[in-house]
C-alpha cells in the first residue's frame, strides 16, 4: 500500500483548473439585447434552437369536436324556503325573486294622479278634477329637512289629487262608490271615469313588477340581510334542486348557485306533461383560444406595446390577477374554443367531447376528475357546488335566466352596519332615507334636531356637570347584542331604539315589528352595506321591467358613535 502511494504520479503535487464564460456588460441598457439583431443564419438557427421551436410534440392538432349534453328546463322555484311556485321563462329570474311592492310617497301620488288627468283630458273631463281634488286630498307628513318634498308638495297641493288613494281605491268597488256619491258628475261620466280608472291601473301594473302578494320580497331574510331561493328541473328521479341561500341581489350567475343532493321540491299541483331531459349532439370546428397581449406563438413574429403585463396589481390582495396571468402567458396557448348552444334556464350536464385530430385519431374527453376518485371533496371549479356535501362530485351548469345590462337607480335608501368595538353594539346609520319628492335624501340631513337642545342652567356657580349618557345622531339607530334563547355563548343582535330619537324612517328597519333580530355572523368586522333602488331591464320578448329590489355590499370597516355613560363634563361659559 505504501509503495503505491510512492508512485511518482502521487509524488508530484497538481492544481486543477476550470473556466468559464461570464458576461461582463459594460451599460444596463438592455434594448440591443431585446432588439434581437439578426448576425447571421446561423445565429437564427441557434437562437430558435434556444427557445425550443425544433421541439416537436407527439400530437395532432384538433379539427372537429362532437359535444353530448343532456339538456333539462327548470320549471319551478320556491322563495324564501316557501311552497313551489312554476317559473315562467318570461320574467327575468332576478325580477321575480327580488321585487317588492312600491312604498306610497308624495311622488307616487303626484306620478298616478297626473296620468290620471291626461285620461281624463282625453276624454274632456278635467271639470270633475275639483270633485278628486276634494275627495282625494293630498296629505302627506313631510319632513320639515325634507326640502325637496316640501318644494313637490308646495307646487301640487292646489293643483292635484292623491292618485296613490285613488288607485288603491280604484282596484276595489270603493272607487265607483265614492263616484254615487257626487251628484254634479252625471252617470255617463261615472261610467266614463270607472274605465279610465282600470286603463290607470293597467298602466301601473304594466310600469312596474311587484309580487303577486305581501309588501316584501318573500326570499328576502331580514336576520340574514340577503335573499335564500330555490330552483328545481321537473319532479322525477333525477329532479336536481340548485339552492341560493347567499344571494346578495347583485349579478344572478351560474355561480350564484349549488346544487342541493337528497332535496325535492314538489309542486302543487305537478304538469301533466313535464318537460323531458333533452340529449343535445352538436359538432364544431375547435379554434384557438386568443386574448389580447397573448404571446404569440414564434419568436419571430411582431409583437404590438398594447398591453402592458407590468402593470399588473401585485399587492397582497392581487393574487388571482397573478394567477390569472401566469395561466394565460404560461398555458394560454394550449386552448382551444368549442361554441356550445344553450337555451337560457336550462340545467346542461356534459357528458364527453369526441375529437378528431389531423391523423385521424378520435379521443374521448371525459368530465374532469371523472374517475375512481369522484367525490364531492374534489376540488373544482367551473360545477355546481353540492351544498349538503353528501353526494358525488357533479357536471352541471345552470344559465340562469338572468337580466343583462339592468340599469340602476341611485338608492332611495341605503343602510350602513358597522360595529363599534367600543360600545360593543352595532350601528345601522341610514345613510340615505326616502324623500316625499321621490328621490333619496341624506340621512344625516333628516336627523337634524328641529328644535336645539335646552341650555343647560348650573346651579350655583358649578364648572362642571353629570351626564347621564350622551348622544348620537338620530340616524344611528342601535342594535344590542343578545343571547340566543336557550344558549349562554352564542349571541344575536337585537334592534333597539334610543330615548327621544325619531327612529328609522326606512323600509330596511322598519319592516319587521319587534323584537328584530340579526344573526351575528351576518355583520363581520368590515360591516355590511344595504341599498334599495329601482333596476330597469328589457327581457328577451322585449318587455320592459321595473322593480324595486335591494343589494347587500361589504361596508367601509367599523365605526365610532362615541357613545358614553356616566361622564363629568365641563359647563360651557362657566
């Protein structure tokens, strides 16, 4: 062993060496290096060599696809966790669900009472508008803040009638009753105004959509502040039921429900002839799917500056943007477009995609994660949700019947909940309240006092004074946290009222008697915003549709009424 170590190859000492190249740029201007300078043919080569272009993949392209669908209508729903009522296609699925009855105001009555008078003018009748003036007076409390509807009434009072009275007088006998009763109008005209009185209420129930009964919307749920409905395909072993129980009046969308396994939902009395499941065959030419600021798919080929993928959001909140674009830029050019026709309110599950590449070879496309793993814990995304979390994983998609470019109203009222961690209570500011002129008005701007507080008279030559708990705003009205019967830990907020305030004016807070609950878990540390307004949209048959509804957004965080109890404040001028 020695003597192998004494081998001269070991006895004399070596370095080894390496070398590499590194580039050393002089500037940090890199756009010579993103010109991409031509140098000669084989520079091209190498620089397509580089970024894999002579990297073939063992497939073929697409050419046709065939799609199996099964089709099924949906044809009944229920609001509010009510009994089954069928659905016509015809009213947009948000109108229906969503619509409540229009509040009497001094705008309404001045609204119908001057379509009134132009029927009236047609027939030459406006004598008798002296007898509607007397026997329908316009007698509305406004608030002496409410200037607008003080302005309305002040310019109306003598000139017209309340058209909201005599319309819902209108739509009983007790309107042609009331007519009997004035002698100087003759009973050709009588009978003239009775008939101009149904034209008046068929043209109010053709401007506006309101629910069959009731003064709300059933499938609105005052202690969860959202809308809970249900929609099912016809009765039968496979009925399917899709539940939204977190509708927060916004964009109606596929997403907006899941599909509820194990539930039925009958109706009384079921259609003889219940639409059937329908198998759809339709075969298309597949074609790439592009974007703008894609990537094209040579580096040869021009780029436009169009779009800048630097601007990207990237705060912490700006995850799906980045996701977003790492799929498009990275996976974006290995799709492919198939059109798929579908009727609206219709339940589509696919069954397979049959495609045709250019050798000629047929490739089934199953259901993504169809397979020994399909249960409903599987992660995906573009399905139905089953919300019981009982049964397999699901391939459905409902287009719901939902309305398209709706036009809104500004709000007629809007509710802010906020906590105040201080108090330990929760705040609904109305924010906005109902004007008399029809529109809405500052919340803040109702609340003022109209009469100043009394001054405060010390006795003797005090500094200072108890109070007993100060004040807030008229417009803050409090909700105090309570036990929920029969537990110790679990709590719920209770509407309250404070002393000497005028209470809520709004239909939010004011539509259920007490006691009012809200469940806890429904207003979380960012607060919860709800508006009332008026949408606008034209149906598929081009019927127009006016509703009033209501939408439920997170709030602007939490809040401080600077409520105290028990304080030693100081004497102003003492």
């Amino acid at each position: 062993m020695l003597a192998d170590i004494m081998l001269p190859p070991f006895r004399i000492p070596s370095i080894t060496g390496y070398n590499r190249l590194e580039a050393a740029p002089r500037t940090q201007d890199l756009n010579q290096s993103l010109s991409a300078q031509v140098r000669d043919p084989l520079w091209m080569l190498t620089r397509q060599w580089q970024f894999g272009e002579f990297q073939a993949e063992d497939a073929g392209s697409p050419i046709q696809a065939t799609i199996l669908g099964e089709h099924t209508p949906v044809d009944r729903v229920s609001l509010g966790g009510g009994g089954a009522q069928a659905y016509d296609p015809n009213i947009p699925l948000e109108n229906l669900v969503t619509r409540e009855t229009i509040q009497a105001s001094l705008f309404m009555a001045v609204q119908i009472a001057r379509y009134y008078v132009k029927l009236m003018t047609s027939k030459s009748l406006t004598a008798y508008l002296t007898n509607l003036q007397s026997g329908y007076p316009l007698k509305y409390t406004i608030d002496p803040n409410d200037q607008d509807g003080l302005q309305l009434n002040a310019s109306v009072s003598a000139t017209l009638f309340d058209g909201w009275a005599m319309l819902q007088a209108a739509q009983t006998t007790q309107f042609s009753t009331w007519l009997q009763t004035q002698t100087t109008i003759t009973a050709a005209d009588q009978a003239t105004l009775v008939t101009l009185a149904g034209s008046l209420i068929a043209w109010f129930n053709r401007t506006f959509s309101l629910p069959a009964t009731g003064s709300g919307s059933p499938a609105w749920q005052p202690s969860q502040l959202e809308y809970q409905f249900e929609v099912a395909s016809p009765a039968g072993a496979n009925q399917r039921v899709l539940s939204a129980s977190q509708y927060d009046g916004g964009p109606l969308d596929w997403y907006s429900f899941d599909l509820a396994v194990g539930e039925t939902l009958p109706l009384k009395p079921e259609p003889a002839n219940p639409p059937p499941v329908v198998e759809n065959v339709v075969s298309f030419i597949p074609s790439p799917v592009s974007f703008k600021g894609m990537p094209l798919p040579r580096y040869w080929m021009m780029e436009d500056s169009q779009i800048d993928f630097g601007k990207i959001d990237t705060s912490p909140t700006g995850l799906l943007s980045l996701l977003v674009a790492e799929f498009g830029l990275v996976y974006g050019n290995d799709w492919f477009m198939l059109p798929y026709p579908l009727s609206v309110n219709t339940l589509c599950e696919i069954k397979g995609i049959v495609v045709k590449d250019v050798f000629g070879e047929y490739v089934l496309v199953k259901p993504v994660g169809l397979g020994t793993d399909d249960n409903w814990q599987q992660w995906a995304l573009f399905h139905q949700s089953d919300v019981n979390q009982t049964g397999p994983v699901n391939y459905l998609f409902y287009l719901a019947p939902a309305a398209q470019g709706t036009i809104e109203s500004n709000p007629l009222e809007q509710v802010n909940f906020l906590r105040d961690e201080a108090a330990e209570m929760v705040w609904a500011v109305e924010d906005t309240v109902p004007s008399q002129a029809g529109m809405g008005v500052s919340g803040n701007l109702i609340a003022l006092n109209d009469q100043p507080p009394p001054v405060f008279v010390p006795a003797g030559d005090a500094a200072i004074q108890y109070v007993l708990g100060t004040t807030v705003p008229d417009n803050w009205i409090p909700f105090i946290p309570v036990h929920i019967q029969g537990s110790n830990s679990q709590i719920r907020f209770q509407r309250a009222a404070m002393p000497g305030a005028k209470g809520a004016l709004g239909r939010v807070l004011t539509e259920v008697p007490a006691p009012y609950y809200i469940d806890q878990e429904q207003i979380p540390r960012d607060g919860v915003i709800v508006q009332r307004a008026f949408h606008r949209t034209r149906w598929l048959n081009g019927k127009t549709f006016l509703w009033m509804s209501r939408f439920k957004e997170t709030g602007t965080g939490e809040g401080w009424s600077n409520l105290k109890f028990d304080q030693i404040v100081g004497i102003p001028g003492q």
